[in-house]
C-alpha cells in the first residue's frame, strides 16, 4: 500500500473490524506535525469500529509525529512499539491503545496473519485438528 497517512484515514470505514478486539475501546488523537503545522485526526474505537474525525478534542492517548512517520505506519514499514523506543514518535496517556494502532492501520504488503498461515499448512497437507475433528 502506497497511501499516505491521511488517505488511509479519509477512507477508512466504519464497518465492524474484527481483528480489534471486542472489549477495547477508547480515543485517539493523532497529531501528524509537517511543515510548521500539525492535523489532528480523531479516532474513536468501539464495538469493533473506527470512527475518524478532524478534531483536537482531549484523547485517552495523543501520538504526535511527522507526517513521514505516519506514513510509514500505514504501508506496514514501521510498528509504532518500534517508533516509541527509537523516538520517532511521543505519545501521552493510556499505552494500551498505542498497540491499537498496529491493528488500525494495514501491515505490510502480502502480509498474512498467522493462523492464516498455520490453516494453509494444515489444508495443504491433509493435517486435521482435534477441533476439526470434533466438527
């Protein structure tokens, strides 16, 4: 994915996400700085669900970085875990919703999760689980 932070955001729906988990819910405020000047994005998360808005309002977590940090975020090039330790970004408030993020935005390209890939192999070579077994 080649988008920049802010068309990723744009064009972010609401539909139900179900990689976020279902009992997480809070706001964040991203602070994108460039040039001289920052955009606030507002995010809010529940019942599965990102809503996106523009607004300063107060957050349960603000991440403030460049714009080009962002970036690299939303094309899967940089956890934001990884941001935190090596400065690139600052964040204030409630840590657990950093981890959010890495959810909300894509991962890199031809990324695949994990039990994705574990069923592949299973398919792939005729394995059954116990669990497909009791189905």
């Amino acid at each position: 994915m080649n988008a920049t932070a802010e068309q990723y955001l744009r064009q972010l729906d609401t539909a139900r996400r179900p990689d976020l988990p279902e009992t997480t819910a809070g706001t964040l405020r991203l602070d994108v700085r460039d040039d001289g000047s920052t955009d606030h994005w507002y995010l809010t998360v529940a019942d599965q669900q990102v809503r996106v808005s523009r607004s300063a309002d107060d957050a349960e977590l603000v991440v403030r970085a460049d714009r080009a940090v962002f970036d690299r975020m939303v094309r899967g090039e940089l956890h934001p875990g990884a941001g935190l330790l090596r400065n690139e970004l600052t964040v204030q408030g409630d840590m657990q919703l950093l981890m959010l993020l890495r959810r909300i935005f894509p991962g890199p390209d031809g990324a695949r999760h994990p039990r994705e890939l574990g069923r592949a192999a299973l398919v792939g070579n005729g394995t059954t689980t116990a669990r497909d077994e009791r189905q």
